[in-house]
C-alpha cells in the first residue's frame, strides 16, 4: 500500500496528510474505526473508489491515526 | 433506586456507565478507578510517546462529562475487597459503597520481567496515560535502548524508539517476533519494518539481566547466551497480569481473568465483568476466549450493561475484533482470534503484503493482514455467519477476495 500521495480526493471529502496535530483536534486511531468505515478509509487512502462523507461517518477536521496523519476534509 | 457501581474508568468501564444512563435514567451510577484522569485514549498514548501527537487529543472525557450525566466519578480511588454477600464495595480511603450491580472493568498491569534489576530506573512499562508521558520524557533523552516481549504490546516500544531516535536492540525468545501468529514470511515483513525505524530484531535471545550505574540507571541488557547489550532506555512488554487482587474471596470464578458467559455475567449473582480481563464465551469460536482490542472492551462493556439494565439476559456479545498496528510503511491488521483453530492458509504477494487466516471447525476464526487489509470486511462477514470455506482456500487467497466466488453454502 502506498501512502505517499499527501491529498487524495473523492467525490465529497479528501483526505490531507498532515504532519501535526493541533491540541482542539477529534483524533481517532484506525481500531476505532467501524468495520466498514475502516474498508472506507483505507479506499480512500489508495484512492481506489469515490467516497461520501456518509460512509466515513466522520466529521470535517477529525484526524485519523494510520500508518500517516490524516485529516478529513469535506470538499 | 438501583445502585450500579463499575470498578474502572477505561474504555469498557465507561462505556458501560453511559450505556446504563441511557438504559435506566433514574439510576445511580458510580464510576471508581484508581487512576488520577477520567477516560483517555489508550490506543494513542503510543503516539504520545512517539512524540508525534500532543496530550489535549488524547483525553476523551473531561469530569464535566460524568457530572452532566449525573454519574459520580471517584478518581484516585483503591478498591481493597468487594464483599459480594453483603454487597459492598470497600476502598482504602473512600468508604464503603453498597452496590445492587457491580461491573469490574479494571484492566491490567504490565508483567515485570522476573530478572535482576527489572525495576531499574530508565526501565518502563506501557500501559497508562502516566506511563506515556514518562516514557516520552525519556525516549527524548535517550540514545540506545533494548526492547524486550516479541508481541503486539512489545512493537509499541519498537516505534517510540524509532521515532524517537533511540538505535535499538529488540530482544526476541524466538526465531521471529509474534511467533504465534506469523510464519518466517510474515514476520520477516515486520522485522523490515523495525529495521527500517532502526531497530535491530535479535533471535533467540531475551534477557537474563539487567545492568546498572552507582545511581539505579539502566546500562545494559544481557541475554541468556551472555550477549551484552548497552542501553539507557528499555522497554518491557511481556504481558499483562489482570488487576483482580481485590476480589481475593468474593467468589468469582477465574483463569488466567475473570470467567464471563457471552452476556458478561460472573459467576456470582450480580457481579459482571468486561474488558481486556475477562475470559468471556465467544459465540463465533463456541468457547471462552480473551481480546484486548479497544473495540472488544467498548462493546463489553455496552453489552453488560444492557444486561445489568435489564436484570436479564437480553444481549449477547458477538464481536469481531480488530488490532492495528500504523508504526510503519504498510499497514498490518490482526482481527478475530489468529493465534487459534485447527487449520490456517497463509499467502505471501510481495515484500510488503502476506496473509493468514486461520480456521476452526472450517469456519474463519481470525487472521492477519499485513500490506493489503482490503479482504479484512469480507473474512469478517464470513466470520459472522459462521460459514465453513477452509474448503475454498484459493478464493480466500486470492489478491482480491470475491465472496461470489466462494461455492454456496451446503447444508450442515
């Protein structure tokens, strides 16, 4: 798996790779993750398929811990 | 007015404590644990450590939190004996607490190495908040270090010290780190990983003992075959020994962690238990079994709660746990139970993609991944159903899984 591409975008959200955390940000590690919003996650991560922010039942702003920082962005 | 005290303020504890707000509104709810913070993240105090995620985001319930759901919270509060006759709570300087349902939720300690010097200064343990922020400190100080426990806890160690700088020796019993649920290939992935952070993987070693200055400082680790090892940092991550000294004589069944039934009932009449420290029934592996996986204790703990509120059996515990570990370039996923069953199919793609899956019974019972997870929702929906494929391997392993593929389900 690659996870160099720093934005990677869908139909509704993008993913930023970023290389810090400010202390107001919702940071979530992928474990805590449900099932389906981890398969989610990871598509988008590899940019294979569109996403919704309805899949990712994520919020704009929150930060998810993977092998990278990611920082959900609506588009 | 039901009294329901829970033992713990981790993520099973809490979660249970707002499940029974919820299921019983007029309850009194009291929330004790011997820790001096409400509720935190323990899966990221690791990226606390690393020195790449600050405090703030890590804590995940202010006391405001208990107090707007009329739940009291007892910090820094030690239980010494639950009298579950009388039922009754004892703590050292608390008081006493009558309780008409009683959940423990209180983890575990990290196991000491039984060995000289094992409690040496710049020696750590992993497992609190607390513990976090010390290993932070020193990591950031440190220059060389040892790793010792080849296993899920003991990798955390291998990346505090690779992002921390620290040029590192990681100890292993075995010929390759979690021997139990990866061949050579698998392992062999992960060992590149750890090279990668610069940290070295040496077999067939661990520790005999430690050495120390005129001060107490860790200095060296040496190995049952007299190899030497200098460091001023170690880690320490051979298990976890369950916190259930203070149920010494309450009568609750344990081994090896508390015995629960898939409802997280005790043995004994209004004691339940959830957590890393319960031995609970798996309805998916039909026997009892243990997880220490974030999302296994939140929904134990939702699950005995529902039951407590109840006063009933009314919701089973029926889980597929999840365990990543993000310390690398590729991504690895341990779900359900790996390391048990009677048969497994394994598959390596490239030098940075394998896969197990292992079966009981023919059905999938758990599994890794390591470099691809995109199979992870499908071998986790087989799990549910309990479906029986050992038969059908080569679908299984193909690159990209196709349920579709897989003959259809006979009759059993």
């Amino acid at each position: 798996m690659h996870m160099a591409t720093s934005e990677l975008r869908g139909s509704s959200l993008k993913l930023t790779r970023i290389e810090s955390v400010s202390p107001d940000a919702t940071v979530r590690h992928v474990d805590q993750l449900e099932t389906e919003t981890l398969d989610t996650f990871y598509a988008a991560v590899e940019g294979n398929r569109p996403i919704t922010a309805a899949e990712m039942g994520l919020d704009a702003g929150d930060v998810i811990v993977g092998t990278e920082y990611y920082r959900v962005d609506l588009m | 007015m039901t009294h329901y005290v829970i033992i713990g303020d981790g993520i099973s504890g809490s979660s249970a404590a707002e499940t029974l707000r919820e299921k019983a509104p007029d309850a009194t709810i009291t929330v004790i644990t011997d820790e001096g913070e409400p509720l935190y993240n323990r899966i990221l105090i690791k990226e606390h450590a690393k020195g790449k995620l600050p405090e703030a985001p890590i804590s995940i319930h202010e006391e405001g939190w208990y107090e707007e759901r009329d739940i009291e919270l007892s910090l820094n509060t030690h239980v010494t004996s639950v009298d579950t006759d009388a039922k009754v709570v004892h703590t050292h300087d608390s008081g006493d607490l009558e309780y008409d349902k009683l959940l423990v939720a209180t983890g575990g300690t990290p196991t000491q190495l039984p060995v000289d010097n094992s409690d040496a200064d710049g020696i750590h343990h992993f497992w609190t908040f607390e513990d976090a922020r010390g290993i932070r400190e020193h990591a950031e100080q440190s220059d060389t270090g040892v790793i010792v426990g080849a296993g899920l806890l003991g990798i955390d160690f291998a990346a505090v010290c690779g992002a921390q700088g620290i040029e590192a020796n990681y100890l292993m019993r075995g010929d390759r780190w979690w021997r139990y649920a990866l061949s050579a290939d698998g392992a062999e992935i992960m060992h590149g990983g750890m090279r990668d952070v610069g940290v070295e993987p040496v077999f067939d070693s661990g520790v005999d003992h430690f050495e120390t200055d005129d001060d107490g400082h860790v200095t060296a680790a040496v190995d049952p075959n007299g190899d030497r090892y200098e460091c001023d940092f170690a880690g320490v991550a051979i298990g976890l020994s369950f916190n259930t000294e203070f149920l010494r004589g309450a009568g609750l069944e344990e081994d090896n962690g508390i015995m629960v039934d898939e409802y997280m009932q005790t043995n004994v009449d209004d004691v339940y238990a959830a957590g890393d420290l319960t031995r609970f029934y798996d309805v998916l592996l039909g026997e009892q079994a243990q997880n220490g996986s974030w999302g296994s204790a939140k929904e134990q703990g939702r699950i005995a709660a529902v039951n407590m509120a109840a006063d009933d059996e009314a919701e089973q515990f029926e889980w597929v746990s999840s365990y990543s570990i993000t310390h690398f370039d590729f991504p690895f996923l341990s779900f359900g139970h790996p390391t048990l069953g009677d048969d497994h199919a394994e598959r390596k793609y490239s030098d940075t993609e394998w896969r197990r899956i292992a079966f009981k019974d023919g059905k999938i019972v758990g599994g890794v991944l390591i470099g691809d997870l995109s199979p992870q929702t499908a071998f986790k929906q087989l799990m549910r159903e309990q479906r029986v494929v050992a038969d059908q391997k080569e679908v299984l392993l193909e690159q990209s899984v196709d349920l579709d593929e897989l003959a259809p389900t006979q009759e059993q």
